[in-house]
C-alpha cells in the first residue's frame, strides 16, 4: 500500500495497544468494518480478531463496483481505512466470554490515494480547506426520528409507538423505555448523552449528544441511527429517520449547529456586537443564504423531505436568518462566548451526515473568504406573514421539490467543488431517477381522488 493511505491511518502505535487490550479484556471476536455510500446508508464487512493486524494496515479490500455510486466493474477494487478513534465495542452484543466491535473506515485506491467517491473523504477535504485558513470547524446535529411498532416479521407498521407529545413523562411517553437503552449503548460507545425527550409529534423522538469536531460529529449521526434502529429493533419497534413519514404532524429535523474556532478560540463569537457575533460569522450566515438552495438536495435529499419543508409544522421553508425566530432557516442559539454558533434548520436525518456538514461549512466558508454580508435578520414570524410582506424584506424559498433542488443543486459550483466531480456527477444522475421514478408512479392520493371520479 502506498504512504498515503498509511499516513491516513494516523495508525498510532499507544492507540492500538489499547484496542488490543480491550478486545483481549471484552473477548471480542468479530470486529465490524463500516463505511457509508453516497446516500450515507452504512455498510459493514465482518472480519475476525485475528485480522486486526491487517485490517489496520489497509489491507481489507471489497468490490466497490457493488456500492451505490461507487466504482465502475472495471475498477472495482478498493480498500477500508479504519479510523482507529471510531473502535467501539457494541454493548448489545456483550456476553459472557463473547463480543463484537467496529472501526468506522474511509476508502482508499489500490494505489494508496483516497478515494473520491467516498464521502467521509469529502468531508475530510472541506476540514483541510477551512485549516487552510486557521479554522476548526465544531458540529452539534440534533437528530429526531419515529417509533413505530414492527409486525410480526419486524416490518415497519403505520401504527406509531405512543401518542405522547413534546416532553411528555411515562406513562404516556412509551418510548422512554427504549431511549434509556439506546443512551447506554451510546454512552457505552463512548457518547456524551445531554438531554433524552419525547419531541412534537407522536411517535417522534430525540436524545442529543454532544458536539464534536465536524468529521468527529458525522461519524457519531452515522452511529446514532445505526444504535438507534438497532436497539428499537429489539423492542418491536421501527425506528425511522423518513423527514415526514406522517401527514398532519411535525416531521423530523436534523438541525446543525455550526461554529469555527480559531486559536482554541470561538471564532464567530464578539462581545462588543449587539448580538455578540463576530464579523466571520455575520460573513458565514452569508454564506449560507447566498447557497442554500444549491446545496438543498443534499442535507434534504428525499422527494419527502419536501413534505417537511412546509409551513405551520415548525420546519422552515423560508430563507432567513434572526437571533431567536424559531420560524427563520438560520437561527443564533442563545447560549454565546465559546458556545456561539450558527443553527441551520433546514436539514433532515435522512441526508448523508458528512456531505450535509461538508456543505454547511464550505458554503459558510466562502461567505468568510469573499466577505459576505449578512442581510437584515427577521424577527417576525415568517410563517404568518402575508406573501407581499415577504416580498417586501426580500424573503425566498427554499426549493419546493427534489426536483426544483436538483435543477439547483446542478448549477452550483459550490457544491460541485465541494463534493467533487466523482460525487457530485453520481448523486445528480441518482436524485434525478429518483425524482423521475416518483413523478412515474400511480400514487394512493390519486387513486382514491381520481380512480371513481373520472
């Protein structure tokens, strides 16, 4: 194998001793080597313990020619990168003289260099572009999702787990039970848990984790909705990350907090602004509205998603930035000094963590490299003003369907740069078929309006 994917192991000797160690004392004996498509949908090859040697030096291939959006058959070959800071034994599988584990991995080429159709890599490419100019770049997503009750076979039903709302206590809340277990598994992955709660709709969930550096933080969304599926699964549920899986109630949101530091320092924090915001992140809020629509179809990338960006559910549809209007698509949290950052609202749980975040930041970046201004943040409530009010502050929309963000999302050089030409010519063709594969279908709605009308 080449030094660069060597060097991109950052395979420290003190760390893996450690790995050892805890697989000698846990009795692991199958580790799991997970990576994500295009999609960000997790994929797991099984080796054994006696493996690890190898598997850490590089050496585990598979056919990328068999991965959505990967390679094609005549270049098929590419290998797993373990991020040893990913190694996590899975609480679930512990018994008694028996266990399991996992790596998070990246993708190389046979030759060594990173592969471009990985995403983790592309997310890697936006954090050496804001060190470039002296950033870190911190991520808090808060994920939501839905219980429903599994048949029989462990299939999804349409029937939700509860019918509590937000921050209901049990009884009511049916759910607590199952978000006590997933928080020790994720605490025992090495998570730090800060709030568990029943959200707005029923059915509907969140547990929220702290934040992370912006790879760090894809990585643990990328776990979260594994552990959570996997330990609903246990309990007969289904749990499901769909943006809107329900007509008449909130959908789920992921909402990414952003923020930049440089010199150990919040760099989009000011004590002496009004708002505390520095002029990096009146530059970055900037950035975002100047290309949130080119970048829609990637942290909403679901002809549903579209089904959650309406009005009157509490998902902004509306391009506009305000300290506390919670109706706004970018919101300041209150909390300033180190804990200053931008909150963009708009993305859902079901886009691909480290594209959505490589986005984020690079279009913020831009905004901070080419001196963006902000535009006038809006107090109002957006949701309840008329449409020529709207016209008046300058107020857009976000894309009103995958189809509309698609047509976006190709004209934006941004996201191209970003994403890169392998990436970003795969999941154009792949969200343009799915857009057709669903304007083709016979739906339900129009059976039931249209099938004895006419």
């Amino acid at each position: 194998m080449g030094q660069t994917m060597l060097s991109e192991m950052k395979n420290d000797t003190a760390v893996l001793e450690q790995i050892k160690e805890t697989i000698k004392n846990k009795c692991v004996e199958l580790i799991h080597l997970q990576f994500v498509d295009i999609e960000g949908i997790l994929k797991n090859i099984t080796v054994t313990v006696e493996q690890l040697d190898d598997v850490v030096e590089g050496k585990q291939m598979f056919d990328g020619s068999s991965i959505k959006g990967f390679s094609p058959i005549n270049k098929s070959d590419l290998y797993l990168l373990p991020d040893l800071n990913t190694f996590a034994v899975l609480p679930w599988t512990v018994e008694e003289g028996y266990a399991e584990a996992r790596f998070l991995c990246s993708v190389a080429n046979p030759d060594g260099t990173l592969f471009e159709g990985d995403t983790r890599n592309v997310l890697k490419k936006t954090v050496d572009r804001a060190a470039e100019h002296g950033y870190t770049i911190s991520v808090g997503p808060e994920l939501e999702f839905f219980l429903f009750k599994a048949d029989e076979n462990g299939n999804p039903t349409m029937e939700l787990g509860d019918n509590a709302g937000y921050f209901a206590p049990s009884p009511k809340d049916l759910g607590e039970r199952v978000r006590l277990e997933i928080y020790r598994a994720l605490k025992a992955m090495g998570f730090t848990i800060e709030a568990s709660h029943h959200e707005v709709a029923e059915g509907q969930h969140e547990l929220s984790f702290k934040y992370a550096d912006a790879l760090g933080a894809a990585d643990k969304a990328t776990t979260y909705k594994w552990v959570v599926k996997t330990i609903a699964s246990q309990y007969g549920l289904h749990a499901t990350f769909m943006p809107k899986p329900v007509f008449g109630i909130n959908g789920s949101g992921m909402h990414v907090n952003m923020s930049f530091f440089k010199d150990g320092e919040n760099a989009f924090f000011d004590p002496t602004d009004e708002l505390q915001l520095s002029e990096a992140a009146y530059q970055f809020i900037g950035g975002l509205i100047e290309n949130v629509k080119g970048f829609a179809a990637v942290t909403n990338p679901l002809v549903n998603s579209y089904k959650r960006l309406v009005p009157g559910y509490e998902a902004p549809c509306y391009i506009a930035w305000s300290a506390s209007n919670r109706s706004a698509l970018i919101r300041i949290p209150a909390k300033k000094g180190m804990a200053t950052r931008v909150e963009l609202r708009c993305p859902d749980p079901s886009s691909n963590p480290y594209l959505t975040f490589a986005v984020i930041a690079s279009a913020g970046l831009e905004g901070i490299e080419k001196g963006l201004k902000a535009p006038a943040s809006i107090d109002e409530d957006i949701f309840h003003m008329s449409e020529e009010r709207r016209a008046e502050l300058g107020i857009e929309n976000l894309p009103g369907s995958l189809e509309a963000a698609v047509n976006e999302l190709k004209d934006s050089e941004l996201a191209r740069n970003t994403l890169g030409d392998h990436v970003f010519g795969e999941y154009v063709d792949m969200k343009k078929a799915e857009w057709d594969s669903y304007r083709t279908a016979v739906h339900t709605w129009e059976l039931v309006n249209y099938q004895n009308k006419f």
